[in-house]
C-alpha cells in the first residue's frame, strides 16, 4: 500500500489576531504545522503534500527544509476544494490521509489505526467523544447504528447539537473512490463551502461502508483557532512529554511546571525542579538534579550532576559528577570534566575545564583550556577579545589563579604555577612559580573625606571652580 499525506494549511485564522499565518504559530517553539509534517513523517508515506494559501510565501520559506510538496489553494472554497487540489497529482492506488495543520498533538500510533482501516474501499473518520463540542462536526448514525453522515456545526439542528461523538477532520480513504466522493460535492450549505465532511454522505450513498475510529486521547485532536487554544494545546504537550520523561524514570517536583521544547532523554532518578525549559536535545544522566528556574538547550550533561538554581546552559558538554551554579552560564563549546565546580555567577564560552578544577565565584572563562586541579579565584577574567579577535588562554594542570586577576589571551599559566591576587598577567607564566603584578600601596597623610555640602555652599564653589579654570568638585 502506498500511503499519500495531505495536509491542509490554507485558512487565514483571523481569529489569532496576529500576523503569523495560524499554522506558524509556535507550539513547544516550533510551528504547529511542523509539528504535523513530524507525524506524518513518521508513517513512511510516499508523499507529504502541504496545500497552503495564506501567508504562503512565510509558510514555505519556514518549513523550507521539510520534505514536502507544496500545492496552492487561490481559492478558498472550504476543506473539501483544499483536498481537491492535492488529488490532481495523488494516483488511484494509494490510500490518502488528510491532516490538518493547526491539529499539532495526533499520534502517529492512532494515525496508523486510521490507514489501517481505510483498505477495501472505506473510509475511515477518526472520531472523539467530546462533552462540549462547540464547534465540532457531529456523527450522524442510522438506526442500525451506522455512520449517515456529519453535520457541521453551523448547520445542525439542536437536536443534533446535543449528539457528543464529534468529527475530528481526520480521515483517510482510496484515492480513487475518495476522488468520486470529491466530485459529488456541493455548496449548499451556510457558509458556501464544498465540506470535506460530505463526503461521508456521498460514500454511504454509493454504499461504500465508513468506519469511525474513536482517538483514545481527546487532545490528540485538539484544533487551535485562537490564542486561548493554542495555550490548551500548549498544556495538553507539556502534560505528555512530563508523563514521557516521569515514565521513563525521572521525578518532577510540579508536571504541570516544565517545558519540553525538544527531543529529551533521562535515564533513571533523574530530578527536575520547577520552571525548567529543555530545548533541543537534552540528555540527562543517572541522578542528575536540576534546581528552578534552570534552561538546558542542546546540551548533555553526565550522571550524578547537580545543576543548581537559575542556570542557563547551551551547547555544552558537561560531564560526571559535575556542580554548576547557582545562577550560572555555560555558553557554546563549554566542556566540563568529571568533578569540574562551576559556581555563583560565573559564565564559561567556547571552554573545556579539566577534571576536579573549581571556578567557584564571579568569573569569566571563555576561549579558554582549563586543566585539571585548577583552582580560578573569584573575579578573574580572560581578556580574551581584544576588540577585532578572539585568542585563547591556557592554564596548565594544577595551576592556582589568585582573586581578582585579568588573564590578558593569548597567554599561558604554567603547571601548578600560582598567579598572585588582583594581578594582570598578560606574558605568559612559567611552571610551579608565583607570578604576580602589583602596584605599591600608597598612604596619604591628611587627607580628609569630602564633606556633604549645602545648595548654596556648592553653588559658590562651583563659581570659583569654573573661575579658576578648575574642574568642578565632584559628587562625594
């Protein structure tokens, strides 16, 4: 079986008040459209056909790299018309699955049930019982049960409003029999529209059978018309990937506070606190806690690791055993080594930090080759940008580098060389030695701190100063 995937693209949704096009409107920090073409990829199909129509040239140019074919719809004369477009090019042996792009959250799992039952000429309707289905398409059956029908919403009796088992959109279907149901359509209907939805009655009356195959999850189908849904659907993916990662064994101090914006993998006891974000691909080891307010992007980060309060890391590799923060930043390119210390407000860029070495307080690291048993004292910072380039800085094995020293790149810090406390070093140092730069301390006898002085006292002095050509007394 050759499996076709269409996708529906093209409404406007006035209803965002925004001027992304619906389908581009971010869900986990994606687009919801490209959430769907993950799905359907997914399925193997032989072809993923995208139909678009507004905001077309935005829609394309950010799926750009997705395997796509792209089919316009100039036109906007319903779903039905959308489907239409797209079956041009569709042959008559393949099974056809129509998605829509602003149903982000269906499974591949429950999409493979819906082909599955679309062989020998069905066609198959995913269903979802629905306690409120404002909105929703209803599923009209016969008295023996079988499906006669959907009417939309904006069309039904209020008889027919009080049915619950609602149409999701999604179906599939043979392409050829689905291209005969497409050509019976009509626009007799409140809103002047060929309905995708009626060719359920056009099958039941050519006496194809249709199968209706309920979601087991209602968020699965949950469509996003306006802001209000996008934040449901929002919280419907932050509550499956929190019961994927707790599933796979890690603890959540609050599910319904974290953020999974990516691919993340965790292995057993993992803890995670509130108001995480992981972006991107994430893996946490065994044990690994991360603190509040933590975000990971891209990054790795080894087992028995603590990442402490308010820390940002991304793109970094940071290895076993490791304790980072608080309020600490790991920029890209920062590597730690096993038992590597990174304290309190301190940043590391485009750095690797050898096993067992602290930079504990206040720090800056960056363009930098970091030993191992190094100790960086609070304050110090490589001077690594000299306006116009970046240059490295190398500190050797079991090197002790004093408070408040500025480490001017490129230089080098040699093996268990000690760099003495408030000193710029900017030649290179030699290995096991003490190495300091220092101004001589100075004490000026009768000196006075400066006195608060009166409006009309600092007026007159800074009349005579700018008699005198003196710079004005500065602010005590």
């Amino acid at each position: 079986m050759q499996l076709s995937v269409v996708i529906l693209a093209a409404g406007q949704g006035k209803r965002m008040n925004s001027d992304l096009p619906k389908v581009l409107q971010p869900l986990a920090g994606k687009p919801l459209l490209q959430h769907v073409v993950g799905t359907a990829r997914e399925l193997a199909p032989s072809n993923i056909y995208v139909v678009y129509g507004h905001g077309g040239a935005q829609v394309q140019a950010a799926l750009g790299d997705e395997p796509v074919e792209w089919i316009l719809q100039a036109d906007q004369l319903g779903t039905g018309h959308a489907v239409m477009q797209a079956m041009r090019v569709i042959p008559d042996d393949h099974t056809v699955l129509v998605l829509y792009g602003d149903v982000p959250l269906i499974r591949a799992a429950c999409l493979t049930k819906l082909v599955a039952a679309a062989a020998g000429g069905t066609l198959a309707l995913l269903t979802v019982n629905l306690d409120e289905a404002a909105g929703y398409g209803r599923i009209a059956r016969g008295a023996d049960g079988h499906v006669t029908g959907i009417v939309e919403h904006k069309d039904a009796t209020p008889e027919q409003l009080r049915i619950r088992e609602a149409n999701s959109g999604l179906m599939a279907a043979p392409a050829g029999r689905l291209r005969e149901w497409l050509l019976g359509l009509g626009r007799d209907n409140a809103q002047r529209e060929y309905y995708l939805t009626d060719v359920v009655a056009g099958a039941v009356a050519a006496g194809d059978p249709v199968a209706a195959i309920p979601v087991a999850h209602a968020v699965e189908v949950l469509g996003v018309n306006d802001k209000v849904q996008l934040a449901q659907v929002e919280a419907g993916y932050r509550r499956e990937r929190a019961e994927e990662l707790m599933l796979a064994g890690a603890t959540l101090a609050d599910p319904s506070r974290i953020d999974v914006r990516g691919e993340v993998t965790v292995e057993r006891d993992v803890f995670i606190d509130v108001n995480a974000v992981l972006i991107g691909r994430v893996h946490l080891g065994a044990r690994v806690r991360v603190g509040p307010n933590c975000l990971i992007r891209d990054s790795s980060v080894g087992a028995d690791t603590e990442i402490n309060a308010n820390c940002v890391i991304e793109d970094a590799v940071v290895a076993e055993k490791c304790r980072v923060g608080p309020f600490a930043r790991l920029r890209p390119g920062t590597e730690l080594a096993r038992d590597a210390h990174i304290g309190n407000f301190v940043e590391v860029k485009n750095s690797q930090i050898g096993a067992h070495s602290k930079v504990n307080h206040l720090s800056y690291v960056g363009d930098a080759t970091v030993g191992s048993h190094v100790n960086v004292g609070a304050g110090t910072i490589t001077c690594n940008y000299d306006g116009a380039n970046k240059w490295p800085t190398v500190i050797e094995d079991g090197a002790f580098v004093g408070s408040g020293s500025m480490l001017v790149a490129p230089v080098r810090i040699g093996a268990n060389a000690t760099i003495g406390a408030g000193s710029t070093i900017s030649e290179s140092t030699p290995d096991g030695k003490l190495t300091l730069t220092r101004a001589r301390q100075t004490t000026i006898d009768g000196w006075r701190r400066p006195l608060k002085l009166d409006p009309l006292q600092k007026a007159a002095a800074i009349d005579e100063a700018l008699a005198s050509g003196a710079p004005p007394p500065k602010k005590p």
